[in-house]
C-alpha cells in the first residue's frame, strides 16, 4: 500500500532519482510507525524524509495572475469540504489561504487518499490553477481560484488526536490550555497576524532611527545588582567573591540606564538606540511579564528650544514644553507618526499636546489621563463658604468633584448610578427637593462642619451648573498631587468602563497621544519600592533624572517635595507607553542626590560609581527615553493582553507553560554556584 | 570673576530670558564645586544647569560649504596648539573632528579662558566658519575649515586627573585599565567606529531579511534548564517547584533554538530571523564572552535542489550541496553578499566554495580550513610497501604529511624550521644525503616496521617530488576523522602564524567563504561536553539535526558512527562562523534520536516534551542557521578580540571590570529565592 502511494501519487519528476525511497523506508521498525495501528487506510502516515522539491509559490499569494500555471505548494491541510462532484480542501500556510480541488472522478484514483490525511498535516501539492465559475469568486486574493490537485506528498502528518484545531476559531479552549500548547495556538491567523505585524513595526522603528542618525547598541544583559526600583533576577556564576568568599552574581538589567548613559557620556554614540530585552521580577502584576521589550533611546547634547530653534532661544521656546530634550520629543513624535502612517494608514497632529503632572491630576485624575472624553474633574473648596474652607486648608487638602450632567454627559448617566465606586469617592443624586443643598448629604463635607442651610452652597452651585437628575461625584485629597491616580480619577475610568461594556459611548478612532511633563522628582515610596526605601525619599523614575532648572535651588535648598523633574511620560488612550528624561550630567549634584536627598550608604552607592566618574569626564548634556514594545503593540494589534504580541509569553505569576519553567534544579548543578536550597 | 565670565561670554541671545542663572548658581553650596580648589583660573569649572540652544552643526560634517556661517557647535575640547598669533584647538563629537582658532589680541578677552578648560570638556560654542590659508588646508571633510570662535558655554568639566586621555593613541595603558574605564575607552574613534560599523552590518541584515520575507520574533531569554551541550545559566526564582518543594530556576536560552522551531512547526512564520543574545556559562575561552550574538535565521519547507530548481529537481541539484536546505545557502550567500558590497565594497563571487567534512579534514587536517594559503595535506599510507601499509591498517590509521618546498612555498620554510611544534606532528628536513630514505628519520614509520633501505620509499618520493632543503611534516591519525583538527591542521596554522608575523605572507585581501558539509551526527563526547554525556553518543552539533537521507538505514541499523548529518558550517578565513542543518521533521525520528542513541533518560528528555508533540502536529520540514554576530563583526573591523567589538565587553573570565560584576548578595536577597550560599 505505502510502496503503490509513493509510487503513484509522486509523479516521476518529483522524485530525486538517486531516492531509493522504499529500500530506507523499509529499515524503519514499524513499531515506531504509528500509522501501523491504523492498517486500513489507503495512505502511510509516515513523515517523508527523503528528497522533494521546491514549493514554486506560497499560498496566499496565488491570484487569477497564475490561472493555467503548473505550481508546487506547500502548507496544512484543512478540513474537507464536499461539493457535488468535487471536494474542496484549504491549503494554509503562513501567507494564506488557497483552495485545492480534487474530482471525485479523477482518473488518478490514488489522489483520492488526500482525504485521508488527517487535519492540520503538512502536505506538498502539485497542482494546476483554475479559474472558479462565477458564482464561486469571491473576495481577497485567492478568492477567484482554485488548484486542482494533480499529485502530494505527505510531508508530516497530524496527530489526528490533538489537543485542539487551531483552525476552527469557534471551538478555542481557554488560554491556560493554549498557551500549554503554543506551538499549535501560533497556528492561529490572528496570532500569525500579530507577530509580523510587531516585526513590522520593530522594522519600521529602527529604520526611522538609523536613517536619524541614531546607533544601534547592545548593552550587557548581565550586569551588575542595583537597587533602581523593581526587583531584580539574579544569575549564579561559578566565580566566587574573592572578598567574602561567597558566590559571586549577575543581575539581569532591568533596563539598559546606566549604560546607555555611560555611552553618551563616553562620547561613543551621539544618539543611541536599542529594541531591548529588559527584566523585573515583580509580583504578578496584571499585564506584566518578566521580561518584555523597550525601545530605548538616549541622545548627547540635548537643549531647549523648538524643533525650528537655531540661535533664537527666545522665541522658539514652545510654552508647553518648558524643560529640556527638545529633540527627544521631536524624535518621538515623528517616529510614532511614522508608524501609525506605515502600520494604520493614520494621520497623527503634527505635534502631540503637553500637560503637567500638576494638570493631570487636577483635570483628570490621573498622571495618564484618558483625554478621549470628558468628565472633567474640578476643584471646588475656593467655592466653599470661608469656615468649611478652612478646614480643608487646615489639613491641606481640597475638595474636589465632577459631574454627571443628564444634558452634556448623557451616555454617562447610567453609569454613574450602576457603575462600581471607588472607596474613596462619594456619589450624590441631585434631585429638585436637594438641588441648592446637595452638599449637605455629603460625609465628607458635613462631617468638616456643621450646616448652615442652602444658601452657603451659592458659589459652588453657581460654578457647578447643576440640574435635577444630573450625578455629582465628590472626594477630598490632599493639596499636593501625589501618585498616579486621584480617587475620583479613578472613579471616572469606572464610568467609562460601564458605559463602554454597555455601548453608551464608542471612543475616538484616532488614537489621542499626551505628553505628561514636571512630575515631582521625589516621592515617599509606595509600598512596591518600600521594602528598597526603609522610610528615605525614592526617585519617582530614578534617581538620574534632572530636576527643571528653575528648581535646582529647591535641590540644594533642602525642599525635596517642592522639585520638578525634567520628566516626560508619553500616555496613548490613558495608558503610559514610555517615560523618559534630561537626566544629570552634573556628577556633584547626581552625588548631592544620592548622598543628601535619597541617604544611600556607600554600598548602595557603589553600582552608580562608573556613572558618576564618567559625568566627571566631560560628560555632555543628555536625555532620552523608553518606550514600552509589548504594550505599544498590544494597542495597535488591539488585544486584550500583551500575551497576545508576544510569541512565547509567560503566565502572571512568570510560568511558562510550553516550556514548563522555572523547573528544578539538581542540587550537583547548584553546587557548582555554590549554593544549596534554604 | 564666574558672574563676569557667564555674561561677557555667553552672547545676548545665547541666553534664555528667563534664565537667571547667577541666582541658582549662588545657590549651590561651594563645598559641592570642584573648583573651589582652584580659585586662581579665569573660569568657573562648575557644569552648566541652565537652558543652553540648540547645536546647529555636527563637528565632522562642517566643510568649505559652511565657510562664511555662524554655527553652534557641542562637543570635546582637545589639547591646544599654539600658532604664532592664534591658538588652534580640535573639538571633537562622535561625528569627527573640527578646528577652532581663537586670536589671542581677540577683542573679547574673556575668551582666552578656553585655554583654562581641561582637556576632555563639554563645550557649546558658538563662532564662524572660515576657509583656511591654502598652506594650512588637509584633505578631510573638515580639513579646510577652521571655526573662529566667538564665544563658547563650559558645558561639563572634564576631571584634569583622568585615568587616561582617549585622544592620545600614542600613551594608552593595557587592556584591563581600559576596560574598567570603558566609558573613556569608548571616547576613542576606532571603538566609536566599531559601534557604527555594527549597527551599520545589524541594518544591512535586517533590511535584506526582511525584504526577503523573513519576519522577526522575539524568543524567551528566561528558557527552562535543558543540557543541549554547554554549560548555561540558571536564575533563581521566587517560585517553588511544588513537586519537590525546592527552589525553581529558569534558564537563560543558550540559543534559540527550541523556540524557533516550535515558530516553525507552529506555522506561526515562514521564515524567521532574530538578531539574538544567547548565553553560555563556559570555561573562559579565549575570545568568548558568557553573553553574545547570533543572526539567526530558520526556514519552513526547506526543500532540495539548486537556486534555480522549479519542477526539475534532478538536474538543478548541485554537486557539492549534497543535503537539504538549499534555500538557507542561498539566503546566506546572498546576505554576506550584501554586507560585504555595503560595508566593504567587495564583490563576493556569486555561490560559496562546499566541501565536505571529510575532504576538510584530510586536505586542511581542520573542519574549518583557512583556504587562504596552501600546504595542502596528504595521505601517503598507500605509497608506503605493503607491510608498513599493514601496520597502519590493522590500528585503522593513516599516514599523512605535508610538504614545505623551497621552490613552491619559500614564505614558509623559515617558519617550518622555527615555529612552534605540534607534540603529534613529526618534522623531517630533506637533505642531499637522506634525499631517498628521510622517512627512516621518522619515528612514527620507523617504529611501525623494521627498516629494509631506501628502495622501500620510491613510491612515496614520486608522489611527493622533494628535493634537498624542503622540509616533511608527518603524522598519523586514525582513518575515520575524528573532532575538528588534526595534528598536520594544527601544525599548518602554526606555519601560518609565524609566517605572518615575520611578513613572510602576505594573505589575500578578499575573504575565503566556504561552507563544510557532512559532518559525523554523531560523536564521542570531547572532555567539554563529557560531564553531560557520561559515555554516550553525543549529537556533533544538537540532537535535532537530520541525517543524511542516504544515512537513516544506518541511523536506524545501529552504525551510529557512519551517519553524516545534513549540517553546515561556514566558515572565513579559518574562522567558523556559522552553523546550521537540516532539523528532524519526524517525531518518531526525534525520539529514536533521544532515547536509542543519546540514551537519554525520562528527565533529560523532559525539556524537548513540547517539540516532540509540534513534530506530531504536523510540523513542516525546515532548516535554518544561526551565524556569530561578534566574530562577524570583528573580522571585518579587523580587530584582535571580539571585546573590540561590544559596547561593554567581559574579560576571558567574566568579570565585567566597569560594572563591577559579578558581585556578592546580599543573604536576605537569596532568602526570598529560597537559596543560600554552601
């Protein structure tokens, strides 16, 4: 049976003719064939090892061009349709799809084992190409031919028992079971889809920056321990540590920072690039893998001024940017620009708008607002009657709102009565009978003093405008913005979910890009940076950031609260996809900020060494900036998790299922690092 | 004589209005200011905080076109040299280098405080372009310009007590002080050079893949631990391994090699490439660094036949290329093809030299020959009289020499009579008295058989046609080679080093490529990979090559040593730097691999568990390739070490001297990885 498939299906110039394709075959053990256990098909399920040809096209891009032509392809097999007298098989591979054609009266009986083969095989096909009937085209590029098979080789076959077809896109199992079986989930269009598109992309980027100007350079990925912020993997090396006589580590970069700047500082690059591998061994956080890409750019010499700045400082000083790096910013808009044009076909403004930090949190409540609708946040303690406004100035705090109008924010409006509430915000229903003393019904407001009566409420409701059945959202921080969200930021995304899961709202298409800029240079950490920080001041990015310059006195003057960073995060539909900054090339005010401001000792000290030594060596000015890939990609491939631009990725909590790691080790392995399980 | 400095210097409009400078400055505590120590200069060493324009130029691109412009240059002040009524100063950017002339009777005083700034400085500066007396002109883009300047900004002091000056090629220290200043290092223009010319070959590469169709994947770094070979590197997790309560490690990919063929048997690409790191913990080879660089590139659907193959597989087959994968030679010969026209302006001949593994071995005694020269090897077992014949073909050896001839190779017969000896290679010098019975000198032909006079010899000196002075270099070996050199291969290199380096050779410009075939798939393990095999069959490359077609009767027939597999090597100029095959495509093939030859057990199969079920779901035939990124780079920078080559390279042990790593942790940081040191 095998010998007459090979010898009939093949036609005779398909086979090498030093194949002596039986005589091999037969040395086989059977017992290794699993096709032994299925005697009466018409077709050996062995996989072909012996010589076949080149595939002359690929599938998915045959088009009418080709109709008459004799072609060799390759690819999966799909399941069988059947037609009145012929049945119908899609070939797949990674370009496409075609569809075969097979006459159930063909004179070449053999041909009738392709239906035999079992689904998601790999086949090579000879065939010719015909033009379908009319009724039959249909659209995209294969969508008006077919090929009749004229002879296949079975290349490798499918299991006919595996854990899923990825093909059939109505009967996924979950995630777990797919990301177990990678190799056959990849098989997915949408997932092949993805993957070259972030290829395209990463093609698109590096173009733009070469042809800028920039140098692609690859930094260490092992390197040495540094508490920068996140926790660290560390690596084992058979070198021990002379000075303790302990084992000796690498740390996995967590970026590419110190050197990068070390680069710049050196003078080996004017710009810098890199599409880097960067690592952090954070608590599964949403979203997050432990290792995941950045586009990383650095750039010598950085200065004020706008794009069209020559000598004329003065009026080419955008009023909006009012920090350094001018050119990182440039850089970025138009290399972003270029791949929306090249990647979406989308015209992005010429230039993208700039907020502070002190804004973001004031209008939106959030330090990566969400600009696509509105909502707007504001701050009505002034409005206050002079004794209640005391008592937030005594605290230091302010009394903030937005509101729900059933007029201007109507696809808000349900979702503001049924929406999940963040702890922290209040909810009132303005009604006829409360309408001029709403406030009254607020805990934070009537707790802070006793009530009056409406007429106190004069100026808020003048400034507010409200009207029966309009919603008012209410909740008090304090004065200095602090974190990345408010409260009532955080409420506010709470209402667009609902309305979007509901259809009450369908956002811009255009995506809406949002530099946030004079982020406090220092922050009390946040329990995340906690453990590193014992109490001290942490860098809200790092600690290599400069502070605007009109705030250096505050540095040196000893009112860390009060100093702005040189700071810029670049926020696209309310999600952060890069930060970046003018960092300090001044080695005595990088050591004033390690020593006097952030109180590390000499051994935390001691990985920033090399960095403070080459800004005395004539470092220049510099700034730049790290862009997120995963989630960049994830936007533009608009998925739901960074999972899905990523062609291997790991679980939340960092298991990887297909290839079963972190596993255990041998202990006569550990050994050689000298270490032992605890 | 600061407040004087910064505003007679800085010009009106260099200044930004807004910028009050002397107010923060006086801010600063004088403790932080290194040149309070120096209180007599005529300038103020602190750096520059302020807002400062726009560089309008690059230093190295200025040129007689700019004569006559005011430009704002940035860059690295160099040594001064003195002119009769001028003083000339190079400024230096990573784009090259440009003269300032200052007038000492400048009108502006104050400007003669550039003389004051150290060496190594950032500076902006601001001045004119001049063309140069036709007496001073140089060639050189900026050879016959000069920038008058007219008023500069001390960007950043350099320390006068810097380890070294980068500018000064003639007093560098040694290669270990460099490195662990390698942000200086770095300073100086033949590394700068080296980084531009690897991000030059890096874009040259993508871009030919990616027009041929090739898409990028990013593959994991963190892998799971499986021994394909080499010694890799563990990262501690703070994962338990819930079956053995102990701690779980992920991997550090050694290669991507897994994960690419998963891509591939997924479907998920057609072609894959990835500029990869890849990570080996190995004994301190010479010039080999634990993390380095592959292009790595895999193929679906690799087929046989030559370039040109369509339907007629048996005539466009070539000769030499016996195996599959014609599309990966291809698709390499075209892109070294590419690199070499746009970074070296060479034209490579049109197809590479093949040869196989055998005729490797027994022409160049190596299975990467330098082709570059000849002292080609022979085997003369068969010229020798039957009973000595006999000897060697009972121990299943041969008998090889190769010849130093004065008349056809002069350039090496000082070397063949002073270089340094191979301990298994004999050498005998040919004079007028032993002209006909030298071989009796050997010790290897006269322990072998007792000695019957000179007539015995007459085949062997016809073949050999020496002559008094020319020197033999003789050696046995056992017939079936064996590892990558032999010692008649060891000693030719060793010819070649001495010649080179008495300038008695001169070897061609143009490179040698040259691909080598049919290597054994199977080998005894060398002491390197020993510790892993314990006495078995190890794979030559790894266990997912593919036989020779001719070989899978013997694969499966138990002569494991006569299988050749469907890998390549390619090598230049003596230098491997590539390898790939032919992969497995049958499971079945796989397993028999693994478990009847390797012998491995159920847990060292564990890690290839996901590739064996992508093997079952239909995995299409590929091949691929993965080539040393560094190596490439440092043959065509023509440095000595690959260190030249990386940004930020470790020495032969390991240890990053900049970084300072490896280093020791901390026990409390080991404690949550649930490991401590032995």
């Amino acid at each position: 049976m095998r010998h007459a498939f090979l010898r009939v299906c093949t036609p005779s110039h398909l086979v090498f003719p030093r194949v002596r394709v039986t005589s091999f075959i037969s040395y086989r053990p059977s017992r290794l064939n699993h096709s032994s256990s299925r005697p009466n098909l018409p077709i050996s399920l062995t996989p072909h090892s012996a010589p076949f040809p080149a595939r002359t096209h690929t599938c998915g891009t045959l088009s009418t061009r080709d109709v008459g032509s004799r072609v060799v392809l390759t690819g999966w097999l799909l399941p069988e349709r059947q037609g009145k007298l012929v049945s119908f098989f899609p070939l797949k591979d990674s370009s496409g799809t075609v569809q075969l054609v097979l006459s159930r009266s063909d004179p070449k009986p053999e041909l009738q084992a392709l239906k035999h083969v079992p689904v998601e095989s790999s086949v090579l096909i000879q065939g010719r190409v015909l033009l379908r009937p009319p009724s039959a085209r249909r659209s995209g590029t294969t969508g008006e031919i077919d090929v009749q098979v004229e002879s296949f080789i079975l290349l490798n076959p499918a299991d006919p028992a595996m854990p899923f077809l990825p093909s059939n896109p109505y009967n996924l199992p979950n995630e777990e079971l797919r990301l177990k079986y990678r190799h056959l989930d990849l098989r997915r269009s949408v997932l092949t889809e993805n993957l070259a598109k972030r290829s395209k992309v990463a093609h698109s980027v590096r173009n733009f920056l070469y042809d800028e100007g920039f140098v692609e350079v690859e930094t260490p990925i092992l390197l040495r321990s540094s508490v920068e912020g996140a926790r660290e993997f560390l690596v084992p090396t058979r070198t021990n540590n002379l000075a303790s006589n302990s084992p000796a580590f690498y740390a996995l970069q967590q970026s590419p920072q110190q050197p990068k700047q070390l680069l710049i500082a050196a003078g080996a690059v004017d710009r810098y690039f890199q599409i880097a591998k960067c690592f952090r061994d954070e608590d599964g956080r949403k979203d997050r893998q432990p290792e995941f890409t950045q586009i990383d750019l650095e750039m010598a010499y950085v200065s004020w001024g706008g794009e069209n700045s020559k000598n004329d400082l003065k009026s080419s000083w955008p009023r909006d940017w009012r920090i350094g790096a001018s050119q990182v910013r440039t850089v970025v808009e138009s290399m972003i620009k270029r791949i929306w044009k090249e990647v979406e076909n989308v015209e992005l403004p010429h230039q993208f708008q700039v907020m502070t930090y002190r804004e973001a949190m004031s209008r939106f409540g959030s330090d990566k607002p969400d600009t696509r609708f509105g909502l707007h946040i504001t701050d009505i303690t002034r409005e206050l009657p002079a004794e209640r406004q005391n008592t937030f100035h005594q605290s230091n705090e302010i009394l903030e709102c937005f509101v729900v109008s059933q007029s201007h924010s109507p696809e808000f409006v349900e979702a503001s009565r049924n929406c999940e509430r963040d702890p922290a915000a209040e909810l009132i229903i303005v009604t006829e009978q409360n309408h001029s003393d709403w406030p009254l019904r607020s805990n934070i407001l009537d707790s802070s003093s006793p009530a009056k009566g409406d007429i106190e409420f004069t100026n808020v409701n003048r400034k507010l405008k409200l009207k029966p059945g309009d919603t008012v959202w209410l909740a008090k921080r304090s004065k200095m913005s602090k974190g990345g969200s408010t409260a009532l930021g955080r409420q506010r995304l709470q209402l667009l979910e609902y309305a979007l899961a509901k259809g009450h709202i369908t956002l811009p298409e255009k995506p809406h890009f949002l530099w946030i800029t004079e982020f406090p240079l220092f922050t009390r950490s946040d329990d995340d940076k906690e453990v590193f920080a014992k109490g001290r001041w942490t860098s809200t990015h790092h600690p290599f950031t400069a502070p605007l310059w009109q705030d250096v006195a505050a540095l040196y003057g000893g009112e860390v609260e009060a100093v702005r960073g040189q700071h810029y995060d670049l926020v696209l539909n309310g999600v952060e996809i890069g930060g970046g900054s003018v960092r300090v090339h001044d080695a005595n005010m990088q050591n004033h900020i390690f020593t006097n401001i952030l109180q590390l000792n000499e051994q935390e000290k001691a990985p920033f060494e090399q960095l403070l030594h080459a800004l005395r060596c004539g470092a220049p000015p510099h700034g730049g900036i790290a862009l997120g890939f995963d989630r960049l990609m994830s936007i533009l491939c608009k998925t739901a998790s960074i999972r899905d631009v990523i062609a291997f990725p790991k679980t939340s909590v960092g298991t990887d299922l297909l290839f079963k790691s972190p596993a255990g080790v041998a202990a006569d392995v550990l050994k050689q690092y000298g270490i032992k399980p605890r």
